[in-house]
C-alpha cells in the first residue's frame, strides 16, 4: 500500500475552513430539503454542522495564534540583536569620539603647528599651535578647503612675507614644492616669526604637515653671521682709516696675480709715503697724525673708481694702490690723481718750506704676471720706484725701471734709512 499522504501544515487552515463551510453547506441543503419533516431532526443536523464549523474555527484560530506567537519571537530577537547592534554602535562611536578627543588634545599640547590633509589635498585636521602659528586666530572654517585655496587666502592677506609683491609667482612655486623638497622649507611670516615646513606623505596619499617655530634659531645664525662678517671685516681693515690693512692687502695681491696671470691681463702698483710725517707727528702729536692719516685715506679712497681697485694702509705713513688690469698709463694717471686730492685736502704741515701742506712719494710700477716671478717683485719694485721719489726732492713719483725690478726680483729690498 501507499503510504499515507502528509498535508503541509499550512494548508491545515485552509482545509478546515472548507470542511466546515462544507458542514454548514450540507446543513442548509438539508434543512431546505427536510422542510416539510420533523423541526427537531433539522436542528439537530444545523447544530452538528454548526458545532463542525465552530471546531474547524477554534483549530485555525489557534494555529493562526501559534504563528503569530513564533512571528513575534522572531521579531523580539530581531529587535534585540538590532538593539545590541545599535548599543554596539553607539559605543564604537563614543569610543572613537573620544580617540578623536585624546589625539586633539596630544597634538594641542605640542609646540609644533601640525596639518593633516587627504589623498585630494583637503585639509582633514589641525591642531592649535598650527592655527595661532600661521593665521593668529582659530580657523574651524578651513576644514575641507584644499591646500591651494588656503595658501591663496594667507598671500592674499599678505601673511607670507617673501610673496609680498610677487604673489602669483610665489603661489605656483610653493604648488610646486608641495610635498617633493627633502630639506624643510624656511619662510618668514608678517608677524617676523621664521618657521620650518616639512610635508610628507602617507602611504594612503595622505599629507601630514609640521610647522616648527625656528625664530630664535634663525637670529641667533643671523647675529653670528654678522658677527663673523664683521670679525672678517676687521681682520683686513685698518681700524684707523678705514681702508684694506695689509692683510687684506698680500690677500688681494695674490689673488689678482694669479688672475693676471691666467687671463694675460697686467697688475699696477702704487706704494704711497706721506713726506715729513714724522716731523709732523714730532709737531702736532700722535692725535693729530692719527686725524691726518684718516684725511689721507680718504683722498687716496677718492682716487679709485674701477671695480677690484683696492686702497690699502701698508703700515705707518704708508699706503698703497692696487690696480688690476690697469697698464702704466692708467697707473700714471692714478698716481696724479692722488698728489692732486692730497693737495686737495690741504693739511697743514705748520711749516712753510719746504712745502706748506702735507705731501707725498709715490712709486709706480707696472708688470704682467707670469708662473716664474712672484707676486713680491711688484711690491718691491714699486718701493723701489718710491724711495728713488723721495730722494730725488719728495712730492713727485717715480716709475719703476728694468733696474728696479732685477733689484726687486729675489728678495724685498732694506732700506738703508728710515724714510720721513
């Protein structure tokens, strides 16, 4: 035999609902039929289908109300796992808020400016030392502005002291720097402040941004360097006059030997000695040839005009005139020049013979510089012109001859006598 057919659960319902709209059919049939018999016997067959039906009723309300208890368990733990999820959630989100809190605080206390900007290049985050370093004042509002938009704004207010003037040409140079220079960018802002920049990127393309307060550091290099300047400064300055001492002046000479030699061009020479200083010094005192020296200097400074001449104090009363790519004309111009604006100058030796004002010697001599002959055999040379000047009655000069180099040429010549 077959085996007995099983009815799906969810067509019991159905089948019971027929059964008794069945029942309650055959009743109604057969009261109409029986019409004419016995009432009792009617009623009887309408209460069975009746009491058919109410059962049939009773059995679907039931399971109608089995399911619905099911449906709303399901739904209970629905709504609870949706509720933990949701609780799940919340607590993410606080937790997250206040990871957010604690790493703003972090980077607040820290006395570097940092930025955070995304793959696009928009500003994520920004701590305060950042705000107050490059705006002076909080900038919530920028949050999501590009980097671009914001330099735009800081030029335009005229923050970034190097743009001044040129804002567009300094607004696509930074564009072009924008995370690619490896040594950290040094700008000055309006408020004076020197900051550092370093950029570098993630490797989500994110940018982080340090900016780094290097005021002090940059004066203190500031000061230093005007301070070795001038300690450069007064290592070849004669602290009398002014002018090139003679360290300054052996420096200048051999560099400009070495010139005139690679490029065949001719070094000029003029030594300078003031006549009867000594006298006058004997005359007047030290304070007073200490200002007469200072008067001298700058006469001999007004003779020279082409760029690389060099005046400089050779020691005591003398001085001397280097003139590169000058050939003898030049020098024997120069040397003119120079009796002339000492004259010029009009000092007062305090005597009337042999000369009311003070005058001065001047040896020239003129060579072009080879590998063989030592830069010294132009100074010697020229002394020797000198000192023929003084002998032959002062206040005149003297070029240097064939004779005054052979004696210049190995070693720097003695004078017999002191010169005044």
């Amino acid at each position: 035999m077959d085996a007995p057919s099983k009815t799906s659960p969810l067509l019991w319902p159905t089948v019971l609902a027929s059964a008794a709209l069945g029942c309650e059919a055959i009743a109604w049939a057969w009261v109409i039929r029986v019409s004419g018999g016995s009432d009792l016997t009617g009623l009887l067959w309408l209460a069975g289908a009746g009491l058919v039906a109410l059962v049939a009723s009773v059995v679907w309300m039931g399971w109608r109300l089995r399911r619905m208890r099911h449906a709303l368990r399901r739904a209970q733990t629905t709504a609870l796992k949706v509720t933990k999820h949701q609780h799940a959630m919340q607590r993410a989100e606080q937790e997250a808020a206040r990871a957010r809190q604690l790493l703003t605080t972090c980077l607040d206390v820290l006395d570097v400016g940092i930025e955070i900007y995304d793959e696009r290049d928009r500003l994520l985050m920004f701590n305060q030392r950042s705000s107050h370093m490059l705006t002076g004042f909080q900038r919530h509002d920028d949050i999501g502005k590009s980097f671009e938009t914001l330099v735009r704004a800081n030029v335009a207010r005229g923050l970034i002291s190097a743009a001044i003037g040129h804002e567009e040409e300094w607004v696509q140079q930074r564009l072009r720097q924008r995370g690619k220079h490896t040594a950290p960018l040094l700008q000055q802002i309006s408020s004076g402040q020197w900051i550092h920049t370093y950029e570098k990127y993630t490797t989500d393309g994110h940018l982080v941004c340090t900016h780094v307060d290097v005021t002090e550091q940059v004066l203190r290099e500031q000061d230093l360097e005007a301070s070795n300047h001038r300690l450069a400064r007064q290592s070849i300055t004669d602290e009398l006059t002014g002018l090139g001492n003679r360290r300054c002046f052996d420096q200048t000479l051999e560099t400009e030997w070495q010139r005139g030699a690679r490029m065949g061009t001719p070094v000029s020479l003029l030594m300078v000695d003031i006549d009867h200083f000594k006298r006058y010094n004997d005359r007047f005192g030290h304070p007073a040839g200490d200002e007469a020296l200072r008067r001298i200097a700058k006469a001999l400074g007004a003779c020279v005009r082409r760029a690389g001449e060099l005046v400089a104090r050779y020691g005591g009363e003398e001085f001397v005139l280097l003139l590169p790519g000058a050939n003898e004309a030049h020098a024997l111009v120069t040397a003119q020049q120079c009796m002339h604006s000492l004259q010029q100058e009009a000092i007062d030796r305090g005597e009337s013979a042999p000369a009311e004002f003070l005058t001065c010697s001047i040896g020239v001599a003129t060579v072009q510089p080879d590998a063989e002959r030592e830069a010294s055999a132009l100074i010697n040379a020229a002394d020797v012109a000198m000192y023929r000047a003084k002998t032959n009655g002062r206040a005149r000069f003297e070029v240097a001859d064939k004779a005054d180099w052979e004696i210049g040429d190995d070693t720097p010549r003695t004078r017999p006598t002191p010169l005044t």
